[in-house]
C-alpha cells in the first residue's frame, strides 16, 4: 500500500537523521544537538510502533508469517531496549550503536523479497510471545552490550597508554558506567536467550514431528547459548568484570548477527526468512 511506503520512509528518514545528528553532536561536543538527535529517534521510533501496529492489525495476525515483519521487529527491538536503558540511566552514548542499527535493520526490511514462515495456528500468539520475544529482547541487550563492550574496550586502551583523548572519547561516560550495561544486558538477556531458544524446539516438534533435526540454525544458536551460558556464569558468580565480559559480549552479539543474517538468509534451513 502506497500509504505504508510513505510512511516507512518517514520512518527511515527519522533514524537516518536522528543517527547523524547524534554523531555530529559527539564530534562537536554540542549537548543540544545530541538530544535533537534522540529525540528525531523517538519519533521515528513512535511512527516505527504504529506501522507496525497498524499492519498486524490490518493483516489479522498473517503478518507474523512474513519475513519482512521480523526483520522491521527486529529493529524496533534494538530502539525499544536503547530507550528503557536512556530512560533509565540516561545512557545516550548507546545510541550510537542502537541507532545505526535500527536503520540499517529496518531499511533492510524494507528492500527484502517477503517470504512466508511456518508457523503451527495453535501455537502462533505462544510462539510469536516466547520465542521471537525473548529472542529480539535478548539480541537487543546484547547488542547494547557490544556498544558498551567497544566503547569500554577503546577507553580503557586510552586510558592505560595515556593517550590523547578526543572530543568524542572525553564525551564518554566511566568504564564503570560501560560494565554495568554488560553485566545488566547478561544477567537480564541470559535467561531470555534461553527462553526464546527452548520455545523454538517446543515449535520444531509441533512443525517437524522432532525436537532437533541437526538443522544449521539449532546447531548454531546451541553453540551460541553455550558461549552466552559461560558468560552469564562468570559475570553472576565469578566476578567477572572490564575486558574479558566485554570483548566476550563482543563476540557473542556478532555470532548471533552472524545466525540471524547469515544463517536465515544464505543457508538452507527450516529457518530460512529468505523467499
């Protein structure tokens, strides 16, 4: 519909603004161009809820058998956790990560070929609930983890070699401050991940008769959970903190870009979100 396209490239055209405008505010330290740029994300991101609302609601629930409708989830996802933790801790260095992220995310939704997902009728509001949600969530916090972690990562390296720190780097808040999203974002993202994966096995024995079928995706979403588990273990009861949970954060959010790109799209799976 004509009137959808107008208005997802309102919506691209916001994120697109709003993550230039916050970069150009680190570069030259102006406080009031970094809240315009958040707040140019906030609109996009209201209008991003509505569309989506709106094309459930039109669509009857048969959009959430449409591939294009998970990838444009996808990035309201990484907005939605960005503004709880903005809202929450005021932490506006994230969106330097959440924003271009979002953009990129939701304009790939965009310029996708829609393919259609098998879902079981009986199972569609518990699955969509439980896997997909959690799954996004846990993404989403991750990938907040992997801003954090990079940007604890390149402090932390200016700090010990005692280097000059530029205008963005001074703009940066504590290591202190980068730890906690690691530890909130693992402690808090661990038992979503392991949710939304436990979901998708209860979803494979209704839809193919079998918990594990040595399917590509189940085989690398265990391998991820397995690295995401030994994190989680470290950071809840080892103590883990600064460079080792970062770098590992980093790690684990690019594995499961790696499962949710490379895997749904250019591999043969049961998963495929390609047409």
């Amino acid at each position: 519909m004509l009137s959808f396209r107008i208005l997802d490239l309102i919506i691209a055209l916001l994120y697109l603004s709003g993550a230039i405008t916050f970069v150009l505010g680190l570069i030259y330290t102006r406080k009031k161009v970094q809240n315009v740029s958040v707040w140019l994300t906030m609109c996009g991101f209201i209008l991003h809820t509505a569309d989506l609302g709106l094309k459930y609601t039109l669509g009857l629930g048969e959009v959430l058998t449409q591939s294009q409708f998970y990838v444009s989830l996808m990035a309201w996802t990484f907005l939605l956790i960005f503004f709880l933790l903005w809202w929450r801790l005021r932490l506006d260095f994230l969106s330097l990560i959440a924003a271009p992220l979002a953009l990129v995310t939701f304009t790939w939704s965009l310029a996708i070929s829609p393919a259609t997902l098998p879902i079981p009728g009986i199972l569609q509001g518990l699955w969509f609930g439980l896997h997909i949600g959690s799954l996004f969530i846990s993404i989403a916090l991750l990938a907040m983890a992997f801003g954090a972690g990079l940007a604890y990562l390149h402090l932390d390296s200016k700090i010990k070699t005692k280097s000059r720190m530029g205008n963005v780097t001074k703009e940066l808040p504590s290591l202190t401050t980068f730890d906690r999203v690691n530890h909130w974002a693992v402690l808090v993202g661990f038992p979503l991940f392991t949710v939304g994966t436990l979901s998708g096995f209860i979803w494979a024995a209704f839809t193919w008769r079998t918990i594990f079928t040595w399917d590509p995706k189940e085989v690398f979403t265990i391998g991820v959970w397995l690295i995401f588990a030994w994190l989680f273990h470290k950071r809840a009861t080892g103590g883990w903190k600064g460079r080792k949970p970062a770098k590992l954060a980093i790690v684990i959010f690019i594995l499961s870009l790696i499962s949710f790109v490379g895997i749904n799209f250019f591999t043969e799976t049961h998963h495929s979100l390609r047409p």
